[in-house]
C-alpha cells in the first residue's frame, strides 16, 4: 500500500516536470539565422519606407504643376514689361514731337521770321513734323492695343497661378500628413530594429552589416525551391540542409548571402505530438 503511495506520488511529481521538459521541446526559441532574417525584414521595411519619405519631402518642397504656372506667370510678366516699356517709349517720343512742332509754330507764327523762303521752308519742316506725328499716332494706338491683350493674359495667367497655389496647399496638407505617418512608423521600426538587435551576436552582427554594405542592402536571403533568392543560384543540399536547421549559417556559394531556410518570415515552426506549436518573435 505504501509502495502504490509512493509511486503515485512520484508520478504526480515526475509528470510536469516531464511535460515542461516535453514542452521546451516542442517550443523551441528563434534560431540565430532567424533573429537575421528579421532585422534584414525590418531593415529591407526601413529602406522602403525611407524612399517613400525622401519622395514626399521632394514632392512638398517641389510641385511640377506650380513651377510651370509660375513660369508661365513670369512670361506674361515679362511680355507685359515689354509692351508698356514699348508704350512708354512712343509716348515719349510723340511728347517730343508735338513740343518740337509746338516750338517751331510759334516761329512760324510769332513774326520773327520774315524772309518768305525761311517761312515756307519752316513751313515745310513742321508738315513733316506732324506727319511723323501721325504715324507715331497709329503705332501708339497699336502700342496701347498691345498693352491691354498683354494685361488680360497676365491676369488670366495670375488668376491661373493663385488656383494653382490653392490646390497645391491641400495637396501638400495631405502630403504631410503621410509624411508625419511614414515617420511614425519609421520611429516604430527602429524601435523594433533595436530590440531584434538584441538577440543576435555581435559576430554575427558585424557579417550581416558588412554583408549588407557589399550586398546593396541585402545580407540575408530566404531560399525559394532550393534556390537563393537574392542571386537565383541553386545551392547544394547540404546548403540547404543547414539553411533549414537554422541553427549555423550557411551562405550561398555564389552571392555569399546568409541563407534563410524557414517556413515562414518572423515565425518558427516544431513539430509537436499534439499538433505543431508555432511561436512568433
């Protein structure tokens, strides 16, 4: 009767730490290639979403749309410069002509010149004067028409220029706002890039950061039907094998990539008797 005791008692103590033992079996912790592959998963996350903000800040700080009416803008402006200059000059230049013509009437006029040959040529001299006149006249109209079409296209040009500016300020509200977005989550991946840091040697560290120096980017490669899909080289078996135990590196004879040979990216998979256990970093 004791014995019976005895032997259930030691059962009953002997079976957690059996099934403890059973379960650290089963649930085995995140290879050394693994805590690779994750943070070449954040890094490669990292990369991608530093180009998506590099890419926004140029769009905020640059708008194709609002160069161009801005260039179009300058153009009127310049245009419309150049007619009013052009006005300008043949206003003065008429003001001239009629003060000249003023002045040579009064000669004509004024009784001082007698001689009859000095008057007709006096004479002659202001008909030509205001001949000139006339034809300064007509390019002045024509001047004045020039200045007027040039003030109507700047404005449609300034009012185009205004339209586009306000469309160009909701457009970079919104730009901000996945600006601010993608740093967030930039923030959150570097924090996360931290802590999977902090599983992986330092050996093991400084050949994936050189890897991914020589490698653009891209130290760790995930195998794709037996082949290495950073470079597409097929690799031996017993590459692979190796690659699948996840526990030793294995590198690609080729792009020398560290091979990762798992089921599935951030995740670890055993085989169980009850069922498998999966266990996510």
């Amino acid at each position: 009767m004791f014995y019976k005791h005895s032997v259930s008692l030691l059962s009953a103590i002997c079976y957690p730490l059996f099934a403890i033992r059973r379960l650290r079996l089963i649930i085995t912790p995140v290879s050394r290639v693994s805590d690779l592959y994750r943070l070449q998963q954040i890094d490669t996350e990292i990369a991608l979403r530093g180009s998506q903000l590099a890419a926004i800040n140029d769009q905020i700080a640059n708008s194709p749309a609002v160069l161009q009416a801005q260039a179009e803008h300058k153009a009127t402006q310049d245009s419309l410069a150049a007619a009013r200059k052009q006005a300008k000059t043949l206003d003065d230049e008429n003001k001239s002509l009629t003060t000249k013509i003023k002045v040579e009437e009064e000669r004509l006029y004024g009784g001082r010149v007698t001689n009859p040959r000095e008057l007709k040529d006096l004479q002659a001299e202001i008909d030509a004067l205001k001949h000139k006149r006339e034809s300064l006249d007509e390019k002045q109209l024509t001047a004045m028409d020039g200045v007027e079409g040039a003030e109507k296209i700047e404005s449609a040009a300034r009012a185009n220029l205004a339209k586009v500016e306000t469309a160009r300020a909701g457009e970079v509200s919104d730009l901000i706002i996945k600006r601010d977005a993608i740093q967030s989550l930039i923030s959150n991946l570097q924090e996360n890039r931290s802590s999977a840091v902090t599983n992986i040697s330092s050996d093991d560290l400084t050949l994936y950061e050189s890897l991914r120096k020589r490698k653009r980017g891209v130290a760790v490669a995930a195998l794709a039907n037996s082949s290495c899909k950073g470079c597409g080289e097929s690799q031996s078996s017993s590459r692979i094998q190796i690659a699948k135990q996840e526990v030793e590196i294995a590198r690609c004879a080729n792009c020398e990539r560290i091979l990762y040979g798992g089921q599935d990216a951030g995740y670890t998979t055993t085989e169980g008797g009850d069922g498998d256990m999966v266990t996510r970093w």
